[in-house]
C-alpha cells in the first residue's frame, strides 16, 4: 500500500469525488493498478488526518507538464501517456486536479487563486516545482 500526502485545501475536493488523481514526481515506487492507495493530509505530523477510505488504484500514467511566466495562464502543455492535451482541455483537467478557483477561495492562500483552473494551477506548479518541465506519473483511483 501507497500513501500520499494532501495540502489542506485539496481535501473537499477529495471527500466529494471531484478529484480522483494526483499528480507526482518519479520515486522508488508508486501505486500499482489493483492496490489500495492512502490518502492523506498532514503526513507525517501531529495532525495527520485520512481523507477517505483507501482507494483503489485503477491508473498509472506517465505525464508531463510545462509551466511558463511567459503566459497567465503559467500551465503552457500537458501530456498524458504520450498524448498531449488541447488547450481547451487543460482548463477543464486542471479543475479534475482540484484547482478550480471558486472551490480554493477562502481555504488556499489567496496568493494561489488566479483567475481560472489553468492559471491557478500554474501558480501553484511554479511554487511547489522548480523548473519548467515537470516529468512525473499521475495515479488515479476509484472506489475501493
């Protein structure tokens, strides 16, 4: 079993279904499709606090994801499993990632909210990912 770890505000988004997948960097090991995945917000600390019930792996994808200052909306392409998205999908897969800037107001640092998903998420990309490219896996689950 998997667990990972969750900012605060991320976790409605969670406990409703809204967000369904996490996007994280290569490491030693991630999830397998069939594995239960836990999911989590304040790992490691005091206030650690499981999100939902384990999940069940159901996808592990590669992705690739570059950012840019460039353009507002700071998310420039996405590719998942070798297919890159269209423009007019990023919006709607950046609120899938629980960026959606109405759902954030009020409970994610003011400084993260841009006008829409895409541009929050590239704020938040810039902040958390140093460079431009970012090479990762996005790992996907359904109900247990």
């Amino acid at each position: 079993m998997v667990a990972y770890g969750f900012k605060k505000f991320f976790a409605p988004q969670i406990e409703d279904g809204s967000t369904t997948h996490t996007i994280r960097g290569h490491r030693r090991r991630h999830a397998h499709p069939g594995e239960s995945v836990q999911l989590f917000t304040g790992l490691r600390t005091r206030h650690c606090r499981k999100i939902i019930p384990d999940p069940t792996c159901i996808a592990v994808l590669p992705i690739v994801i570059m950012s840019s200052d460039l353009i507002d909306a700071g998310i420039a392409y996405i590719e998942i499993d070798g297919r890159p998205l269209h423009r007019d999908e990023i919006e709607p897969f950046a609120i899938s990632d629980g960026f959606d800037p109405a759902r954030l107001r009020g409970i994610a640092p003011a400084a993260l909210i841009g006008a829409t998903a895409r541009e929050t998420m590239g704020r938040f990309w810039r902040a958390e990912n140093p460079g431009s490219v970012f090479q990762g896996v996005i790992v996907k689950w359904g109900a247990p």
